[in-house]
C-alpha cells in the first residue's frame, strides 16, 4: 500500500532542500564578495608550449602570481580568476579577444626572508597561483593578457585613494614573440616582505629566462583598475562585474588602463619610496639598492622588456608592495667584560697577563651566520673569525677591537666595540717564620712583585 502522505512530505522536503542549497550556495558568493581589501601585488609569465605554422596558431602555458595580505578580514583569492586576453591595435585600441577562467592551483604563506628582523604581528603575506593553456592565432600585433582585481591596502603611503583602487597585472607578447615561439622570462623571488628603515638594501629583483635573451629594467607607473563596488565597503547597487567593482568583468573593461597617482612630488614613479638619494633600481642587473629612510608601505612598480638580436619579444608588469619598519634585530652582540660603558663600549681588563681571553655571549645563536674579531694592535690590524678568542698584546696599554656578528649580511648584523687595558702586573705574596717550639711571634716578609714601580702601601689583614 502507498503511503501518499510519505510521498508528499518526500516530495516537499527535496524542494526544500533544492532552496537551501541555492540559498547556501548564493550566499557564499555574496561572502566572496563582501570583502575588497588587501590585494598587494602580482605577475605574468608565459611558456610556449608548441606552434603550429599550418593553423597559424601558437599554444602557451600562462602563470599568474597573486599577493594578498592575510592579516585577517581582507579579500580571499578568486578561484578562478578572470583573465582578459586582447589585441593591440594600437597604443589606444585595444580587442578584445577571449575571457579565461584560470583556476588556482595552489597558495602558500611567505615567510619572512630576513629571519633576523622580529616580524611585527600584522604582518602576513600569501601567494596564489594560477595556471591556464590558450592557443591563439599568430598575429601581425601584440597580444595583451591583463587580470584586474580591488583593492589596495589603505595604508599605503606613496599613492592617492590606494584603498579605493585595485591593481592590473600583464605581460605583453609581440608579433616576434608568438613567431619564435618564446618563453617569457620568470621573477627569481618576490621582494623582501620587511625592510629596515636607515638600512641599506641590496635586492636582487632580476629574472630567469629560458633562451637567454636580453633583460632591462625600469621603474614604471602601476596600473589601477577596479573599485569598491560589489562588496561590503562599496556603495549599494554595484555589481562586483563592474569596472568600478572588486573584479572587473574584462570584456566590459578594456586597456588601456589608468595609472595610481603618486603622491608627487615625495614620491614618483621613478621614486617610490622617496628619499633622498632615492632608493634605485639597475637597469642592467634588476638590483633595487640604496637605504630607505621613511616608515610606511609603499606600491612599487617594475617593468621587465625582453630582447633578442635587438627585437622585442615581451613585456612584463611586476606591481609590489615594501613594507618598511623600524627593524628590532634578533641579534645581540655581547661579550664577556669586567664593565659596560655609557656607549655600549665592552671594557675588559687584564692585570699582569698579556694574552687575554675574550668570551663571546652573543645571542641568538641560530641566527649567527659567522664571526668577525679586528683588533688594532699599535697599529698593526690583526684579524679572527671564531666564536670566541684569545689574543696576544705586546704589554700594558690600551687597545681597541671590535666584533661583528654576520659581517657580510647588510640586513642581519650586529657588532660590538671592546677596549683591552692590559695592567701591569701586582702579585701579592709573602713568607712567614716563626719557632715551631715556642709559643712566640711569627715574622711576615713581603715578597710581592710589582711590574708598575715601587710598592707604597701594604695594608695586613689577620
């Protein structure tokens, strides 16, 4: 027999179940997108996989690198992310080709690369990436492949409105790169995470690249795109598809794009982080070097053009975030020593003993690469690399030295000034008689050496 009444309540539990489903499922992508904030930076590269001269296409694999800042309450990672591929036509007519849905394959946590520097509890950095496969026509014009996503951090000090604009990452390839089949070069690393305020920096930011093709360098403008809308902190009635939204749909949303605003005339595009000298970027080897002299966080952007025989085969975009901080250092360069000075100078005395022993207290140790001892011994240097040393002086007087911990490393090191006084000696000593026999005075005879002149004053103690 049916139970009918069974049936029905089936029949309407599975509706409901179909509704909340659909509600879980749209209320997930409305908390996707509730947040826009902390997108900090990104990059393209290409390998070509294959071209085929018959359909006059050329297949190639696109990676794209992601940053965001993971301190809590800022934008996930898409997943997948929006790719517009278009064409230049030219310097302001751009095509648009396709849109690709790059799914993200994996995301990690950055850590810290100067472990010498304690990371202040705000500050966390993850990477996503993503990869997708495109075969294109070969063309007689460049190929343009961008993605957009808001926003900035609002902290960012070297750009107007940074928390209401988002970042656009590309790479550009050219008639002669799809031709030959080209791999774009590749970043080594991403920029440190923290830099030391009054430090120097000396950052290799150069590139790997398959064929060995000429690399340069320049400073140029980051792209914005994007805006607050379709998300939490944007006006009502936006949509996060909008060129104004958290991520811009690109086939709304064309190139060129706009330029942030520097802060002029403290910051410019060839002066990001100001300063004066300002912080420089070689042309040649990618290096970022100079000393940083102002808190805050700062958008860099680099621009990498890639060279064979002359000709142009691609351009890439590398937009970043410095986060420069008032370094505390996990290294403390101590020495064992009879009294510290006002200064910090370490003041070891040796009475009558003209090699002296110098015990080395430093700390952290796992954070101690290599030790370095200088001494200026009446003007002639002597030199150690051991944890700990003993040295010879010639006789009394004073001497000045110095410890470094880490000596080569420009953001992890420490040091410590000494100053040995080498005394002359005193050795106190003296002999007794007495008649073992009779219960009568005993005769004390000082027998004391002095390498300082005459002894003047003897105080006994019974």
């Amino acid at each position: 027999m049916i139970n009918w009444q069974f049936l029905l309540f089936l029949r309407s539990y599975k509706q409901l179940m179909r509704r909340c489903l659909f509600l879980f499922g749209f209320l997930f992508l409305v908390i996707q997108e509730l947040s826009s904030r902390h997108i900090i930076g990104g990059d393209f590269s290409y390998t070509c996989l294959s071209i085929d001269n018959r359909q006059n296409t050329f297949t190639i694999s696109c990676t794209l690198k992601v940053y965001r800042d993971c301190n809590g309450g800022g934008a996930l990672f898409d997943n997948p992310a929006t790719i517009g591929i278009f064409r230049i036509e030219d310097p302001s007519n751009y095509t648009f080709i396709s849109k690709e849905d790059a799914p993200l394959v994996s995301s990690r946590l950055l850590a810290n690369n100067n472990p010498c520097v304690q990371v202040p509890g705000n500050v966390c950095v993850e990477e996503g990436v993503y990869i997708f496969r495109k075969t294109l026509p070969l063309s007689n014009k460049s190929y343009y492949i961008s993605y957009q996503r808001c926003c900035r951090n609002e902290t960012i000090s070297n750009i107007i409105l940074p928390g209401d604009q988002g970042g656009v990452y590309f790479m550009e390839i050219t008639p002669d790169g799809q031709r030959l089949c080209n791999n774009s070069p590749k970043f080594k690393t991403f920029p440190p995470i923290l830099i030391c305020q009054g430090l120097p920096l000396n950052y290799d930011h150069s590139v790997t690249d398959q064929e060995g093709d000429l690399v340069t360098y320049e400073f140029c403008s980051p792209f914005t795109a994007g805006g607050k809308a379709g998300s939490m902190e944007g006006p009502p009635g936006g949509s996060a598809m909008d060129c104004d939204g958290v991520t811009p749909d690109p086939i709304r949303c064309k190139p060129p794009f706009q330029t942030v605003q520097f802060r002029a005339p403290t910051y410019t595009r060839n002066s990001p982080l100001g300063g004066s000298p300002p912080v420089a970027l070689n042309p040649t080897t990618g290096s970022i070097f100079g000393t940083p002299n102002t808190l805050g966080q700062f958008v860099v952007g680099v621009c990498i053009k890639e060279y064979r025989n002359g000709v142009l085969l691609s351009i890439t975009q590398r937009d970043f975030q410095f986060n420069v901080i008032n370094c505390v250092s996990n290294l403390d360069a101590t020495v064992q020593a009879d009294s510290v000075e006002v200064s910090g100078e370490f003041v070891i005395n040796s009475c009558g003993k003209n090699s002296v022993s110098i015990i080395n207290q430093s700390t952290q140790e796992s954070f101690i690469k290599t030790y370095d001892w200088v001494f200026d011994i009446n003007g002639q240097i002597q030199q150690f690399n051991t944890k700990d040393v003993t040295v010879n002086f010639p006789g009394p007087g004073t001497y000045k030295g110095k410890m470094y911990l880490n000596k080569a490393d420009a953001q992890c090191n420490d040091s410590a000034d000494i100053t040995v006084k080498v005394l002359p000696g005193l050795n106190a000593d003296f002999s007794f008689k007495y008649d073992t026999c009779v219960a009568g005075p005993v005769t004390f005879t000082d027998l004391s050496i002095s390498q300082a002149g005459n002894i003047t004053n003897w105080n006994w103690t019974f």
